[in-house]
C-alpha cells in the first residue's frame, strides 16, 4: 500500500514540474500570457499569470472621466475601478484613454 501511495506522489510530482516548465514562465513567451492595450489588466487572462502589461505598454487606470474625484486640485479614480494597459505617449487618444489617465495623448 505504501508503494502505491509513493507512486502517486512521484506522478503527481513529474506531473507538476512539466506544467511549470511548460509554462510561458520560463520559456520566454511572455507575449501569450501579456495584457494588451485597452485589455482589463486585473480580469485578463482569467485563468493565467502573469498579467503583465505587453512589450511598450504601462499600466493606466480604467476609469472613465466622470469616475474620477478631485481632492486639492488633483484628479484620483474612484476606489476599486482597476487598470488597463495601454501605449499611452503614442499621440493618439484610445477610447479607453482620456484627460486624467493617460494625458500626454488626450488633451
């Protein structure tokens, strides 16, 4: 009985480590499992890590303008909206972009 149990920690062990080798982790395709611009970066891919922002995007709130307060002068998204990635400085003013959250494009 104690060589089957022993079996089944071995398979489940091999099992392991070849998903997390096989996994973009390590082998470089970040690219796959990235979130692209105007893509919920919380919510995005549901079931993998590491919900990264791709290759020349950061990382901007999802807030729309009227989701934002003012407190002394400064613009600040309402609690618990989230971020979105997105290739702000790109001169062009994405729908998911405006005047508080990526200002440099949306004037």
């Amino acid at each position: 009985m104690k060589k089957i149990g022993v079996i089944i920690i071995i398979i489940a062990l091999i099992i392991t480590v070849a998903w997390y080798f096989s996994s973009s982790k390590l082998n470089g395709s970040v690219k796959e499992n990235c979130v692209a611009a105007g893509e919920d970066k919380l919510g995005y891919p549901y079931t993998k890590s590491p919900k990264i922002c791709c290759e020349n995007l950061k990382e901007i709130s999802a807030a729309k303008e009227d989701q934002y307060q003012i407190i002394d002068g400064k613009f600040f998204p309402a609690p618990g909206i989230g971020s979105i990635c997105s290739d702000c400085g790109n001169a062009i003013c994405e729908k998911w972009e405006n005047k508080y959250n990526c200002q440099e494009d949306c004037k």
